[in-house]
C-alpha cells in the first residue's frame, strides 16, 4: 500500500527543475559544497603564499614593479649578518619558549586535573593571557620592562636584589630574555588547557589500577599518563612552534627587532626590510626562508603522531 | 592468609552519608559478595578496603594489621575493575607484568608468573597483542590475570562482568568460581546482579542506602531475608508483596485487603498473636504460589485473574490481578492457562513470609 501511494505521487509531480537534478549527483554536489572553502583557502592562503614566491624572485620595491634576478635575493639575504642573527633568534626563541610552554603547561594542567574549590573559576581565569589581544598585553608588559618605569626593577630594588637600575630591553641578551618571558606567559594557557583537556580523556581508574600495582605518583605519571598524553602533546607542540616561529606581535612590540637588530625573527625583520624599507622582493625571500623548516617540522611530527595514534 | 575484618566503617561525602556502619569479618579463602541497588555503598567500601578512597571513620584490617592509612600499593591486594582498566598503550604481556615490575622483581619470575596466569586464563595466545584488540572477555581475563600474577592476600571485584553481554557473563561466572576454588585467595566482589551474588558467594552482604541489611549464606538470604528489602531483592522473579490486615476469627488468624482472604498457618499465626487488628505484609515468592489442585485444600487459597502469561519453556510465568494488586506465580509448563482465565491459586503455608508494615523487618 505504501509503496504504491508513493510512486503514485512520484508521477503525479512535475520532474524537479534542471538546477535541483545537477545537485542530486554526487560530483557536482561535492563540488558546490566544496566551492567557498576553496575560494578563502585560495585568496587568502594560496595567492599570497604564490605572490610572495614570485616576489621574492624579482627586485621590486615599493612602487616599482622590479624585474626577475632569479635566486639574487637568496644569497643577498645568506650573506647578511641580521637575517643569520634573526635565524638564530628564531630558533633559539621557538626552542627555549616551546620547552618551557610544555613544562609549565604540563605542571598547570596536572593541577588544574586535580578537585579543589574554585577549579571551574580557576579554569577559566588561567586562559587569560591567551584572550587577551596580544598587542594589548604585551604593551603593558613593555611598561613592566621600561627601564624608568619597571615594576620589576622597582621590586627586585625593595626586595634588595639590586642596586641599580636593570635596562631590560636596551641590553641585547635581557631583550631576548623579556620576549621569551612574555611567549611564555602568553603561550602557557594554550598548553595547560590542551593538556588537561588529554588528561581528562584518560581514565582514571588507569591511576588507580597503576597504584595498586605498585607504581608510585612519579612511576604513573612515567608509564600512565605521559605515554597516553603524548599525541595530544605533539599535536600542542605542533601548532605551538609552528606559531612561534612565525611570532611578530610580541617583538614588534616590545623590542622593534632592537636593540642594534639583536631580536629580530624572521617575521619582524622581513616586515622591517619590505615595509620598513621598502625592499618588497628581499622581504618576501626572508619570509620564504621560514618555509622549508616549518614544512619539515610538520612533517616530522605529523609522521610522528600518526606512528603514535596507530599504537 | 587473607582475613579481612572491617569494623564500624563509615564514609562521609561532604554532606552524604554514603557509607553507615558496616562491621564484617571476612575469612580466610572466603568469597563474599557485596549486593545492592546502585548508590547503596558498596562500590565506595570497596575502594575503602582498596585504599583508593579514606576511611572517614573505623578499621579496617588484613590479617589483624589495620591498614587504614596504607598506601593502595602496601596492602597487599589486587583489583579487578568494572571498565577493565588495562593500560592501553601495553600489550597483554605488559599489562600483567606492571605490577611484578613496579615491585622489581626478577625478569625470569615474572615471566614464569605471567606464562602461569595466561595459562590458568586460556590467553597464552594473546601476550603480544594491545588491548584494543581484544574482545570484551578476553579484557576481562587480562584484568584477571593482572591481579593473579600478584599473588595476594586479597582479591577485590568491582562489577567485573557488568560490561559483557549476558551469555558470557555467565560463562566468565562459572569461570571466576572454578578460579576461585583453585587459587583460594580471599576474594571481596561487588556487583547489583543478584544472580552473581547468589551463584558466587560463600557469603553475601545486602547493602542499601550505606547500611549493611543482611550477611548470610546465599540460602539463608533467600529462604529467611532479615527484611522486605533483601526478600525483594534476592530471587528473579521478585518476591510478592500485599499489604493485608491481621484479624482474628474463630481461634485462627486472618489475614486479608480487598482482594485476599486467607488464613494463617499456624506456625505463622502464633508470631503474628501481637499485630492483630494491625496491616501487616505478606511477601511469597512466585515459585511458591501453584495453580490449586484436589491436594492443596487445606492450603492458603485465593482469586486471581490472569493478565499476562510468559512462556520461558522451563516455566511460565503468570502475572495474576489480585484484588487490586498485581502477583507473578511461576508455574508448571504444561500448566494449561490463557490470559483472562480466573484461577485459584494456593500458596505453600511454610514458605510465607511476613514483615511489618512500619519497619520493614521480618516478623
């Protein structure tokens, strides 16, 4: 009885308009739907990403179209002294920042895992420096480092750890210090809710069984929870120094690359010599060079934990 | 040696009273099985005994030492868990060497120990597989195994079968006893399956909102339950229950509510010589209500109309109207009955059991 009703109303109907028939196939609908996707990844990811590649082989500036010179920029940018020490920078601030962001984070999250009054508020109240916009708090701690104003410095001076004043940021090395400082206070938030979101899937019944076999909390953590927790870590890390390495706001912000260009990163000194100074093509080859290691970081580490997920 | 003595337990949540009292004495070799409705405490004096909970007030102790502020580790005992609890990133070998591990023993005696348990467990096979790969019952035996190859005092059971489904549970059931008779170990079980209770234990322990309602050997609970908690709750199906009035007439005594007019055997009778004039309930189980013959005259008699009829081939089940309340008798298979039929059913006089009607407690 059914069946027939509802071939009776199948051919009662008009057959669906041509637009709706294109939309019944697979093909096409996956193609429409496919569509807006391709067309934001395109303008804003892949046109640029190809933009700068082609300025980077040429020797346009700012209101100059510029011809092709081929690798020309590359070996300029090779033999500069301020983009090796950006390089430098770059690394040793993703190494020393990305390290220290995992520890504290991880330290973070296994407090936060714990039951105590106020974990909902604490929870949420740790997220902070990562709601924040970044300008906006790294300002006010440029203020903390300013070498008149410093609340630091106005501390440790009452505390008696000092005696004069510390020029945080006019001292290439302290400079250094203060950014990664401020990356990890910014970044720490990141990891310690990425990592206690992983705890939470562990069971806890694991801890307990590993209790009553003997282990003790340090053996746990060791053959528990940091193995069960390591793909959601490299997944943390993963975004972590891909950010990193590509920082800008905070240097830009606190230093300017200063002082005499001894913080600059790659992503500040390619802002400074294309929009600073106008050299659009060598820019964009300083931007390219970030390119190959960060493709090889995700690779190595995408590798990495699809080793660990089909454990 | 593993004797287990638990003595005035209590448990406090902040402001719940999840565990009241419970005193226990647990022997050596013993099997006892803590039962009741989810939320009754007996989870929660589990994990006290294991150690992965505090004691608010009381002791508790193995082999006459208190163990009270032990760590889990020092007590000296293993445990099964409801969800397993296998360390998923371990093979099966792993899983059941942590433990000999962590207590840094000799490679060569833990492997002995584990090959040992694998073979008492029939998953000598699966050593080198992860967890993942196992089916729910052979988890279920690597847990076990885990807790065998320890060798101690206690073993402690939390629901280990409640997530397999019912054909293997009862397979893993005979399995658990037929261990249990060959390690001899000390064993504490936890379940709301009354059916595992009743099958696995030298002695059970009924449990409701934290306080311990009756200990006893599985018969002794079923043939003279303390109350109508543990009446209703040991046995499948339930017990009956019917709220009756106690009256006297003519030197017997009567016990009836609207759809029920019976009289009291003797034996019965003579302990209820207080509560005339007063409601009593009567509880019966449905095996002990029979479609009445020519044989049962002189038993306890009454109407019912037949509602529903379940057909389990070994017997059927009746759900009888009486009056205005619903009893299941279980009877004959080839008894020859259709619903709507009006019966006269008898119930055997040694078996009723009765309660008062404000306490709940066992006249």
């Amino acid at each position: 009885m059914a069946i027939s009703a509802v071939s009776a109303t199948t051919l009662r109907e008009a057959p669906p308009p041509r637009r709706q028939r294109l939309l019944e196939d697979e093909r096409w609908l996956a193609f429409v739907l496919l569509v807006p996707t391709i067309v934001l990844l395109g303008m804003f990811i892949a046109y640029p990403f190809i933009r700068g590649i082609l300025l980077s082989v040429t020797n346009s500036r700012v209101g100059m179209p510029g011809d092709f010179v081929g690798l020309a920029n590359f070996y300029k940018i090779f033999n500069d002294g301020i983009f090796r020490t950006s390089v430098y920078n770059t690394f040793v601030y993703t190494g020393v920042t990305t390290v220290f962001k995992l520890a504290l984070g991880l330290w973070l999250a296994m407090l936060l895992n714990r039951n105590f009054h106020g974990k909902a508020f604490t929870r949420a109240f740790i997220l902070l420096p990562f709601i924040i916009p970044t300008v906006l708090s790294t300002f006010a701690w440029k203020w903390m480092f300013d070498p008149t104003f410093s609340v630091l410095n106005w501390l440790l001076y009452h505390f008696g750890l000092i005696t004069g004043r510390i020029n945080w940021l006019g001292d290439p090395d302290l400079a250094m210090i203060s950014i990664i400082i401020v990356n990890i206070w910014r970044g720490v938030p990141f990891f310690a809710i990425s990592l206690l979101a992983g705890l939470q899937t562990i069971s806890p019944e694991l801890n307990e069984a590993a209790a009553i076999d003997g282990a003790k909390p340090w053996q746990r953590f060791w053959h528990i929870t940091w193995p069960l927790l390591l793909p959601v870590t490299m997944v943390v890390v993963l975004f972590s120094v891909i950010q990193t390495f590509a920082d800008f706001q905070i240097v830009y912000v606190m230093t300017g690359g200063g002082p005499a260009n001894a913080t600059h990163l790659f992503a500040t000194y390619a802002y400074q010599i294309a929009i600073g100074t106008g050299l659009l093509s060598e820019g964009a080859a300083i931007a390219l060079a970030m390119f190959p290691v960060l493709f090889l970081v995700v690779i190595i580490q995408l590798l990495y934990i699809r080793r660990v997920e089909v454990r | 040696m593993g004797q287990v003595v638990l003595k005035g337990i209590n448990k406090f949540y902040e402001s719940v009273h999840a565990v009241k009292d419970v005193n226990l004495q647990i022997r050596d070799k013993e099997f006892v099985v803590f039962v009741g409705p989810s939320g009754c405490g007996k989870t929660t004096t589990l994990r006290m005994i294991a150690g992965l909970e505090a004691i608010s007030s009381g002791d508790i102790s193995i082999d006459g030492n208190v163990i009270n502020t032990l760590a889990p580790m020092d007590r000296d005992i293993a445990m099964v868990f409801q969800n397993y609890a296998l360390y998923p990133h371990m093979s099966v070998y792993d899983n059941m060497a942590f433990g000999l591990k962590m207590r840094k023993f000799e490679r060569p005696e833990i492997e002995k120990r584990v090959r040992e348990a694998a073979d008492i467990l029939g998953i000598g096979e699966l050593l080198k597989r992860k967890p993942r790969q196992l089916s729910g019952g052979q988890r279920q035996r690597v847990a076990l195994g885990r807790a065998i190859v320890r060798h101690p005092r206690v073993f402690l059971f939390d629901e280990p079968l409640s997530n397999l489904d019912a054909k293997l549970r009862v397979q893993m059931r005979v399995e658990l006893k037929k261990l249990h008779l060959r390690l001899g170990t000390t064993a504490i079980y936890v379940t709301h399956d009354q059916v595992e209770a009743m099958t696995l234990g030298d002695r059970v322990v009924v449990m409701k909102d934290g306080v311990v309602q009756q200990v006893g050997e599985p018969l002794e609970l079923y043939n003279q339950p303390a109350n109508k908690f543990v009446a209703g709750f040991i046995g499948s199906p339930a017990m009956n229950f019917a709220a009756v009035t106690v009256t006297e007439a003519g030197g017997s005594l009567i016990a009836e509510n609207s759809g029920l007019r019976i009289k009291l055997p003797d034996e019965i009778a003579q302990r209820l010589r207080g509560h005339i004039g007063r409601e009593v309930i009567l509880g019966v189980r449905p095996e002990d209500l029979t479609v009445a013959g020519s044989a049962d005259l002189d038993h306890p008699c009454f109407d019912a109309v037949i509602e529903v009829v379940e057909q389990l081939g070994s017997e059927i089940l009746l759900d009888m109207k009486v009056g205005e309340s619903i009893m299941v008798a279980s009877v004959e298979p080839t008894a020859r009955v259709r619903v709507a039929d009006k019966l006269r059913v008898a119930m055997r006089p040694s078996r009723l059991h009765v309660f008062d009607a404000q306490t709940e407690a066992a006249i």
